[in-house]
C-alpha cells in the first residue's frame, strides 16, 4: 500500500486523480492508433488489396466487421476522407450473397436502412455480390463481383473498443 503521510505525494496522488475525473467528457469518441474516430465509430482504412471475404475476415481479426453505413452523414464522413486517400475501390460490409436481391450487413445481419447506390446499381452484372464505394462514382455504392482484390473500411463501436484498450 501507499504511504500517505508524504504531504507531495498526497497532493500528486490528489492532482492526478482530478485530472482523470476532468478528463473524457462523454461526447469525445477514442480509437486505436491508425483508426479515425467519427460519432462513435473507429474506421480503419485498409491499404491491402483483398477479396470481400478477406477484407471481412481481417476486419474480424482486430475486433471489428467491415463498414456499416447507416446514415448520410456516415456516408459523407468516408467519402469525404477517402477523397485524401490512394485512389481505389473501397469494401463495404454489404453483401446479397446469401439470397440474391436481399441486402444485409455482415456485422449485424441488418437490412440497409439507408443506402447511396449510383443509378442503375445494384445490377448484378454477372452476378454481383457484394458492395464496394465506388471511386468512378464519387464513392457512391455499386455492386460487384466478391473475389475483386480491393482495398476495405473496418469498422468497430468506439464504446466497445474502449474496455479492452484501456485495460
Ligand atoms: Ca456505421
Ligand atoms: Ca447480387
Ligand atoms: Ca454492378
């Protein structure tokens, strides 16, 4: 145990726990390094080129599940930091894969509830399975075959990410 008889240590003891009562208003989202924080997500942006199944499967690996988008300031948020990145075509975690015509996320499983499709997509040219931000359309969505080789956003819930960083 402490010995708090030293009055220097008591008030360094004092000082530091007032900072970390101070500190982390509720509102501020925290991420891993490399990893963009945005309303309480972490995106991380994956340089590596990857088919659907293996950009989902990396995105597991840290924890996470590729991209959900679920509203349009989300959407704006990606596109617009992807207009600074390496020009690619970039994985979302949508996927009709499973029944043709029937969208979900592979994270939740969720039905989209928002999407930004480009006109005339999805078309299944192909058959087309899964979802990429398409940068010949200004990042709106298109499907796409799922072995393409392309780069990935995982994506994971700063809340839940927190626990395990801290501690
Ligand atoms: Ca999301
Ligand atoms: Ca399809
Ligand atoms: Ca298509």
């Amino acid at each position: 145990m402490l010995k708090m008889d030293n009055p220097k240590l008591t008030l360094f003891l004092f000082v530091c726990f007032q900072a970390e009562t101070m500190a982390s208003p509720p509102a501020l989202t925290f991420c891993m390094d490399n990893w963009v924080a945005f309303k309480g997500s972490c995106y991380y942006f994956h340089h590596s080129a990857q088919s659907f199944t293996e950009a989902q499967h990396a995105c597991l690996q840290m924890n996470s599940n590729l991209v959900q988008i679920d509203s349009e300031a989300e959407d704006k948020f990606i596109k617009d930091f992807l207009s600074y990145q390496t020009p690619n075509f970039w994985w979302v975690g949508l996927s009709d894969d499973d029944i043709e015509g029937i969208w979900s996320w592979v994270g939740s499983k969720d039905t989209p509830t928002f999407t930004d499709w480009f006109p005339g997509e999805p078309n299944n040219a192909n058959n087309e399975d899964c979802a990429i931000l398409d940068i010949n359309h200004q990042f709106k969505w298109t499907d796409i075959a799922c072995s393409k080789l392309l780069y990935s956003i995982c994506e994971i819930q700063s809340e839940s990410s927190a626990p395990e960083v801290i501690g």
